[in-house]
C-alpha cells in the first residue's frame, strides 16, 4: 500500500513538472507575439522565425550537451529515460525522502522543465536585438548560448557547483527560486552585449541626441504576448516548487500561483500610472512591460512573501522598469521591446528582494550571484558576438534595414496584402 | 455640371452620405486619404518619445452633380461634416466637362 502511494506521488509530481513545462514552453509564443506586436511590420516574419527557430535550437543544444553541462550526466541525455530498475530506484529514492521530502519525479520530465527555461532565456535576447541583426548571426548565437553559456552558470547556481573550484554561490547565502537571475539576468546580460555591438536602429536617435518614436505595429499582439507570458509565468514559479502531491507542498504551489499573480498586477499598476506620471498618457507598452517587470522581480522568490509583499515587490518592478527603459534611451542603448530594463533591471532587483523576506538568504550571497551571473554571460556573450561580428557580421546593411529583415532576410512579408 | 470634391474626418462619413442622399444626389466616390493642412499634423507618444504624425487620415468624397444641386450639396456637407473644431476638411468645386453613363452611352446631365 505505501509503494503504490509512493508511485502515486511520483506519478503526480511528474505530471505536474510536466503540465508546468507545457505552460513554460507556451512563454515562447508569449514572446514571439510581444515582440512581433512592438516592431514594425516590415520586421514581423524575420522575429517570428527568430522566435521559433531559438526555441528548437535551444531544445536541440540542451539536450546534446547543456544538460549535462548543468546538471551532470551524459550528453545526448543517454539513459534520461531509466533503465529496467526503474522503478525500484524511484520507490527507493521515496522511502529515503519520506512522503513529505524531496522531489522524486522522472528524469525526462526534469529535462523538460528545465529546458523550455533555456528556450526562455534566449527568447530575452531577440527582442533586444529585433529589427537589425542578421538572423543567422542570432542562431550562431543561440548555439554557443543555450549549449554552453547558460548551462555553465545554471551549474553555479542550481546545479550547485563550485564557480571555476573557487566558490561555491550556495554556501554564501544565494538564493533564486524560479531563476530572476539564473534566466532573466543572464537573458539580459546577453542582450546588452549583442546590442552593444550591434548599436541602435538607424532614426532611433537624432544627431541632436533626441529619441525618435519607433511605434510598433501592432499592439494587440503585444498585449495577447504579455497575457501569455503572464499564464506561463505560472508554470515557471509554480512547476520551480518541484513537487505537488502533499499538503504543504500544495499549499506553497498555492502561494507561488497567488504572488506570481499578485506581483504582475502591482508591475502593471505601477507603471501604468508612474509612465502617466512622466509622460501624460496611459503608455500601454509601458504598462505591458510592468506586468513584465513584476513577474521577473517576483521570480526569485515567490514562496515566502505575504500576497501584499509580492504586490509591492511588483509594484517595484514596474516603477524600475519605466524609469529603466527611459535611462536606457538616454544613454541610446536600443531596446525595442524592454527586454534589458524588464529582464536585466527587474532580474537584478528580484534577486536583491529576496532577503527581506527569506532568511536563509543574504543580500551579500546575491550580490555576489548577480555578479557572477552578470560577468560571466555579459562577457562570453561579448567575445561570442565579436567573433560573429568579424566573421560573418551581425548586422544587416543599410538599405536591408530600411527595406525591412522581413524582404531581405526571409524574402517573405507578414502582411503581404496590406498597402503601404 | 460641377465636380465637388470634400475632404472630411473620417467619422463624418456616413453623415455626409446622409444628408447627399436626402438632397437627391444619385452617387459619390469615397477614398481614403491622407493629408496635412494648416496644423500639420499632429504628435503622438510611444514609451516617453513624442513622434510626428506629418499626416492624418482623411476621407475624400467625389460628386457629380447638375448646376442646379451645386447649393444644396455644399450646404449639405458643411452641415454634416463640421464639428467646429481645426481639421474639418475643405471642400473643392471644379467645372465638370463630360459625364458618360458606361452601361447606356448617355452624356451630359442625363448623366450625372
């Protein structure tokens, strides 16, 4: 009778790692629509194939050696699916946890949740970069990227492996739950190299160093993106419990869903009335990105804030981002879409708000993660793009530019019916 | 036979499609159009940064009419089409040389 509840907690715990994996890869469209919604049309086709086209490399990469990278174990995942002990080995693993311990769930299953995380990740990078980077260049990218760049750090930090031997980030007090630093962060920090080199859109800023408006195209889409990812958000926090089927883990699943959301409204309100604030108006893509920025300052920590906590943790968020986005164009750093102010800045202040309501945590042990994660992606990231950036060129020329990534990168428009 | 070609907002449309059918008119031609005038145009704001929209959209309408609906027709448009505000549109009457019903071959007033 035990062994069959024992294969009854696995058998729900691995549906719920699962079912969270699903919601986590369906971020992938969230994004695809959000970046698709905020550049021009003549850019639509180009970031949608960049979007979906990322999200089987990272999946192919991972799984040839990022995983084991990661998490140890063997490239190719040989042997991920079990082998004829099975299911000995899981009962075993059970007893020794208890029925209130630790997570036992299939191996396959794990891979799974962990990949659409990479996918994450690198779906960051290609907003920031959207309408004037050579798509080839970006999967190269994607390649270095989701099999080696990110793994390395996942190993630092959830993979619980000491820094090049010299230290280790969880002895020191570091904490992310759900990965503000280990995805967003470093999502950004890749971002902010690649933009660096690559430089902001032609008409972005005036020789009189004024911003010029780049509206996107199609705001419905950025909105229907930003409601994905919201949904999706919840298999990021939610599924990162790793285990459902007892009652207190049920009940912090409960409490991650409750802050996840909580922290997305606080962003949203936030931002919506500080850019209303500054500017005057209702800005929408402002508001969007403060959904954004709450669930990502939320992330590193959804399980131990009270619902107010996490509204207010969010409500930073999405006053971080507004004012983030701003400084970014004064310092003409182009990001069509808000990736590095809502992942980088928003990454970095989730990591920071996690001692205040974590004990076990302390603000030198995230300083230090922050760090660790920010210098080594940043600067693999920059030596990565100027190795393609002399190579074979990131950059799109000129007239291809104004033409559109869509006509000179894809031969294909995304509304090929419409007038101009 | 004039030609009166007005240039209206957008939403004013059906009122001016209204109040010319009341009068007797038999037909117009509509496009949509863009276009500046005195105001040239207006600004808009995305994220912080204020951009120029050089040119609003607008609704051409093209009649045909007999001299003697020449009146009728223009008070008809500045009525429906006036909100008093700036960008209410502009109305042009050129002289109109020929009309050719296609299907019977009439010319002239028959016509129009």
């Amino acid at each position: 009778m035990e062994d069959q509840i024992y294969q009854l907690q696995y058998a729900i715990d691995t549906f719920y790692y699962l079912v969270c994996g699903a919601l986590v890869m369906w971020m992938a469209a969230g994004f695809a629509m959000l970046e698709s919604g905020l550049v021009r049309a003549k850019n639509t086709t180009e970031i949608l194939t960049k979007n979906i086209a990322l999200f089987a490399v990272a999946c192919i990469m991972y799984m040839v050696c990022g995983y084991a990278l990661m998490y140890g174990g063997t490239v190719f995942l040989t042997g991920i699916e079990g082998g004829e002990t099975l299911v000995a080995d899981a009962l075993a693993s059970k007893v020794e946890e208890g029925f209130e311990g630790g997570a036992v769930y299939s191996g396959a299953s794990d891979f799974f949740f962990q990949v659409v995380f990479v996918a994450t990740c690198m779906s960051i990078v290609s907003g920031a970069v959207a309408e004037r980077m050579k798509l080839l260049a970006f999967l190269a990218f994607a390649v270095v990227m989701t099999g080696v760049i990110y793994p390395m750090e996942g190993s630092w930090t959830w993979g619980g492996n000491a820094v090049f031997g010299m230290y280790t980030l969880g002895d020191l007090g570091f904490s992310d739950f759900a990965g503000s630093g280990i995805v967003h962060l470093a999502g950004a920090s890749a971002a902010l190299a690649g933009v660096l080199l690559l430089g902001p859109r032609k008409g972005k800023y005036a020789a009189d160093g004024s911003v010029k408006a780049i509206p996107g195209c199609n705001l419905p889409m950025a909105t229907l993106g930003t409601f994905i990812l919201w949904m999706g958000w919840f298999g990021f926090n939610g599924g990162s419990v790793l285990k459902l089927a007892d009652v207190s883990s049920a009940n912090a699943v409960a409490v991650v869903f409750m802050n996840t959301n909580a922290a997305a409204c606080g962003g949203l309100v936030a931002a919506l009335f500080l850019a209303r604030a500054m500017f005057g108006k209702f800005d929408l893509t402002m508001a969007l990105n403060g959904a954004l920025a709450g669930l990502v300052a939320i992330t590193a920590e959804p399980s131990t804030p009270t619902a107010l906590e996490a509204t207010l943790f969010g409500a930073l968020g999405g006053l971080l981002v507004v004012s983030s986005i701003v400084f970014m164009d004064k310092i003409k750093i182009d990001d069509p879409v808000g990736a590095i102010s809502v992942h980088g800045s928003c990454g970095l202040l989730g990591l920071l708000l996690v001692p205040i309501t974590n004990d076990g945590v302390s603000f030198s042990g995230q300083i230090i993660g922050a760090l660790t994660i920010f210098v080594w992606v940043f600067v693999t990231s920059l030596i990565l793009w100027s190795i393609l950036k002399a190579v074979i060129g990131i950059r799109v020329s000129e007239e291809e530019e104004a033409t559109g990534c869509d006509v000179s990168e894809c031969g294909l428009e995304a509304y090929p019916e419409f007038t101009k | 036979m004039k030609l009166v070609t007005a240039i209206i907002k957008p939403f004013k449309l059906d009122d001016a499609r209204e109040a010319l059918s009341e009068i007797g008119v038999q037909g117009i031609t509509v496009t949509e159009v863009k276009g500046f005038g005195r105001q040239k145009g207006h600004t808009e704001l995305y994220r912080g940064a204020e951009y120029v929209v050089d040119f609003l959209p607008k609704v051409k309408i093209e009649v045909a009419i007999g001299d003697d609906l020449l009146d009728q027709t223009l008070e008809a448009i500045t009525k429906a089409a006036n909100t008093g505000k700036i960008g209410d549109g502009k109305i042009f009457v050129t002289d109109l040389l020929q009309v050719i019903r296609i299907r019977t071959g009439e010319t002239g007033e028959e016509a129009v």
